[in-house]
C-alpha cells in the first residue's frame, strides 16, 4: 500500500466513491463521518494523509485542522462545497496542505493526494541511537517506543539529532523552531528540553541523549 488516507466526508456516497479510488491506486483508504472522532482517529492511527471536508456534523474542518496542528504535520487536503470560504481557509494559514472545492472529480483528487505525499515525502528520516525521527509525520520513536512529542518538541530533537556533538545555543534553537520571529525566553527552550528528556527517559529510562553545556546551550550526544 502507498499509505493510509483518513477521509473524514459526512456525505457517505462520496466517501465510498473517494475511498474506491484511492484504494485502486494503492492506497488504504479509512472513512469517518463525524468531526467528533477526527482528532483521536488521527492521533491513534497517525495516517499519511487527511481528506477533510469543511463542513462536518459534531466539529467543523477548520476547528479539526487546528487541533491537528498542535501535535501533528500529517499532510492535509481540505474539502469544500463554499467557494467564499477559500479565501479563508488560505489566509487564517490553518495549515493545510492543500484544498480542493466540490463538486470535483474523483480522479482530480487522487492526483492532488498523490502531489502532496510526493511533496511533503520529500522531508527526511533521520536514525541514530535508537532514535527514528519520522519528518513527514512528526513522528519520533526510540527503540519503536512513539515519545508523543509536539510538534514544537520534535523540531527541537530534530535540529539537535542532525549534528550531533554540536552545540546549539538558545537563541540559536529559538530561531530553528519558532518560524514567525514569536518572542520566547530563555526559559522557553529550557521548559522544552526538560519535557523531551522526560520523554525520552520514559522510553529508556537509560537514555541519557541531550546534553547542557554550561551557560552556551545544549547538545545531542548519546553518553558512552
């Protein structure tokens, strides 16, 4: 299969027809048809990509995407059947990937999906101490332990984990991990580091992976 595509469509006659496509071009496809059960599905099952539809029963799209947001970067392509709400689903940056405006053609979708895991697959997957950092999808595991890290915290392993030995200095990671020049302090990055290594001791309590360097910052270097 080429990956799991959560389709969350309240109109089930689409759903199945969307579904029939995609799996006739390799994919696994899933349906859901209540807003409500979008976020747990996606937090349980971290699919490769997500059809939303705008409209919902239970909870809109754009509410869903948000939430998504916060812990994941699963690709996804947004839904509607409102051509006034394209302007917003592009200017509110709620993070989708892509949109698409009904009625579409089945085929239009697939070839949209296809563009969009090529273009977000692009991403790397970094392996190193037991550690798999999973960039397409947020995903970190140690030892196929999944840490739940937040998408703030898998940047943060993810800028260390690329060079390790070096240290990064907190205004250095600052920069790295905050796109849009947000202020943050010092105590930010600190509050950071410590729940990512809570984290990953809870995976190993051994693991011993990020390292203080005293009054310069921090590095990645597993201890020998």
């Amino acid at each position: 299969m080429n990956g799991k595509i959560l389709i969350v469509e309240d109109e089930a006659k689409l759903a199945n027809l969307l579904a029939d496509y995609l799996r006739a071009s390799g994919y696994e496809p899933f349906s859901l048809a209540n807003g409500t059960e979008a976020v747990p599905w996606i937090r349980e099952h971290k699919p490769d990509l997500v059809l939303l539809d705008l409209m919902l029963p239970g909870r809109d799209g754009m509410d869903i995407c948000r939430d998504v947001r916060t812990f994941s970067q699963v690709p996804i392509i947004m839904v509607t059947a409102k051509v006034e709400e394209i302007d917003r689903l592009l200017g509110l940056e709620l993070g989708a990937d892509d949109y698409i405006c009904k009625p579409f053609s089945p085929r239009e979708v697939v070839a949209r999906v296809k563009a969009v895991l090529r273009r977000t697959r692009d991403g790397k997957t970094i392996q190193a101490y037991g550690l798999v950092l999973d960039e397409h999808r947020y995903l970190a595991t140690l030892h196929g332990h999944d840490l739940g890290l937040t998408a703030v915290e898998f940047k943060l392993l993810q800028v260390l984990a690329v060079s390790p030995g070096r240290i990064f200095g907190r205004q250095q990671l600052m920069e790295k991990i905050y796109a849009d020049d947000r202020f943050v302090s010092d105590r930010t990055i600190d509050g950071h580091i410590k729940k990512l290594r809570r984290k990953l001791e809870a995976a190993d309590p051994k693991a011993r992976l990020i390292h203080s360097v005293y009054s310069v910052g921090y590095k990645f270097e597993p201890e020998t």
